[in-house]
C-alpha cells in the first residue's frame, strides 16, 4: 500500500471491503475514523506502528484500563488488514491490554419485583386503555422468556404463533433468527393482548405485535421512558453494578432463575445450558456461562454442588 495514502482513505477502503462481505461496523466505523484523524493529525508518515497503535487507544478521556483495551481490539483487524499490504505493519497482540469483556453485574429481580412491575403498568393512565394493558404485556413477556426488548418491539403479528405456541424471532443481535416456545400463561396473555390491541385499532397503520394507542409500532424510547417512570415510582434500588435497574435485567432474570432452577434440581446444567442458550440468542455458550461467575446466587448453588461432590469424593 502507498505509503503516501492517507489513513483515512485506508480506513474508508477498509470499511468498504468488509461492509461488502455484510458486516456493518458502525461503531467500529467511527472509531477507526477517528484513528485515521489521529494519526493524520500527528503527521504520521509509513506503516502502522504499536507505538502509534497504544498512543491512540490511550488518548481518550476514560481513565478506566478497559477503554484503551477495547479502543486496541477495534484497530487490530485494521491492523491485520493493512499488513497484507506493507508486511513492516506491526498488529498488536491478542489481550495487549488485557481483557474486554468485563461485564458489569446485573440487577436480579425478584418475584415480587416483576409482579409489583407488571401491576404498576397495568394501571397506567387512561385507565382501562390499550396503553397499560401494551406495558403490561410487553414487560411480562420480557420476564417469561428473556427476550431483548428490541425484539419483543420488533414482533410483527405473524411472528405470534399462538396457535402454535411460539415466536419467530427474526434477524436479532448478530443478525441470527430463532423459535421461542412459549408457556401456556404467557400465551394467554398474549392472546389476550391481542384481542385487546384489535378492539382499540381495528385499523392499524403498522403491523407490529405491540402498538401504541395511536397504531404505530411502539418505540424503544416510550418503553424505556415508561419503564423509568415505574421503577421510580415502585423505589427499586439496585442491587447490581449499575445506577439503577434496567428493563434487560428482566432477561438477566430469566437466565439466572433458570440456571438457578437446573442447579437445585441438580439437572446436569453443562448438558442443558446449550438448549438455554440457543433459546435466549446468545451467539457463544460461554455468554451464558457468564452468569454463573457473576451472580451470587448462582455461585452459591455451583459451591454448594461442589462441596456435595467432594464430600461423596472422599467418602468412596
């Protein structure tokens, strides 16, 4: 590659042959932009160096060691790249910063929590109106199957197979699809719903599952503006590593409750957590392996189960 190009032509050309191939790089878009920037600001002349590489990705206003790890993983693929072209292009190594995925704990909720939640939204204003009865049933189904919320407000009423008993989830994270089986409560209740949603919009302007009063799909900002109103409203306080409880840790809820289930039946969860996985999105198990490290209770039943082991050990 001539060394004379501009990174940030590099940088566009990049993003063009991958955005090609179907991926879509938005926020890694930007953040290589702002590298080329960098670089270019800093009369950087020849190949791409480590030197220039941890420079930039610790040149940021965080002063957590995280920010500058991720900001290195974002450019090695660049990196990679551009060294098919200039071999002198030094690509920075695996973890060069340690890790970047340190997630925060969520808020686990409890029973009462989500029965408290569920009526709080029933009795949003207009009274017996098609709004609370929208919330109501969205935040339950989020609970029943830990399901994203972008998800459940991307359900187009063909997706509800409730005679079936089952979603159709389509083109989620990672642009993967997949069937999500149902209970028989929540299909009732979303049979329900439904019945509801079409007595107030017999005529709707989309086809959505969740619809606003006024027959549009329901935003992603009115449910997490609803949701803030009630959690403030009901005083939650969290119990995790963030602010104050959020509307995903319903599906935080829901995968530890069922791990949580495996482990006090003593189900063999290494067998069962890939059905669990595949049934809540993840791409990778090990995303779902995650919950066992980081919720307290989980880890509780995973040390009670190993003391079980090691006593029935050195019994024999």
């Amino acid at each position: 590659m001539n060394h004379l190009c501009l990174m940030t032509t590099r940088v566009e050309d990049y993003l063009y042959a991958r955005r090609q191939l179907g991926f879509k790089l938005k926020s890694q878009g930007t953040q290589l932009l702002a590298f080329a920037r960098f670089a270019e600001n800093g009369s950087h002349q020849g190949p791409v160096t480590l030197e220039l590489a941890l420079r930039w990705a610790r040149d940021s206003n965080s002063a957590k060691p995280i920010t500058a790890a991720k900001r290195i993983e974002v450019l090695r693929p660049f990196i990679r790249y551009l060294q098919q072209f200039d071999p002198a292009t030094q690509v920075p190594p695996p973890k060069l910063l340690g890790s970047t995925h340190r997630r925060p704990a969520p808020h686990i909720y409890s029973d009462e929590e989500i029965e408290a939640l569920l009526a709080a939204a029933g009795q949003l204003r207009p009274s017996g109106g098609l709004r609370p009865a929208t919330y109501e049933t969205l935040f339950g189904l989020l609970a029943a199957t830990g399901m994203r919320i972008s998800e459940a407000l991307r359900l187009e009423r063909a997706d509800v197979l409730l005679e079936h008993g089952m979603l159709v989830v389509r083109q989620s994270k990672y642009r993967k699809s997949r069937l999500v089986p149902l209970h028989a409560t929540t299909i009732t209740a979303l049979r329900c719903y439904a019945r509801q949603r079409d007595k107030f919009l017999p005529v709707a302007m989309d086809n959505n599952f969740f619809l606003s009063p006024w027959g549009r799909a329901l935003k992603i900002w009115n449910a997490e503006e609803t949701f803030c109103n009630l959690r403030r409203q009901l005083g939650w306080i969290a119990r995790g590593d963030y602010p104050e409880p959020r509307i995903h840790d319903l599906r935080h809820t829901f995968i530890t409750n069922c791990l949580l289930r495996w482990y006090r039946h003593k189900i063999n969860v290494d067998n069962a957590i890939v059905s669990l996985s595949t049934y809540v999105g993840h791409v990778r198990v090990t995303d779902t392996y995650w919950y066992v490290s980081t919720v307290p209770e989980l880890m509780a039943s995973v040390s009670e189960r190993f003391e079980r082991y090691a006593r029935e050990i050195s019994n024999d």
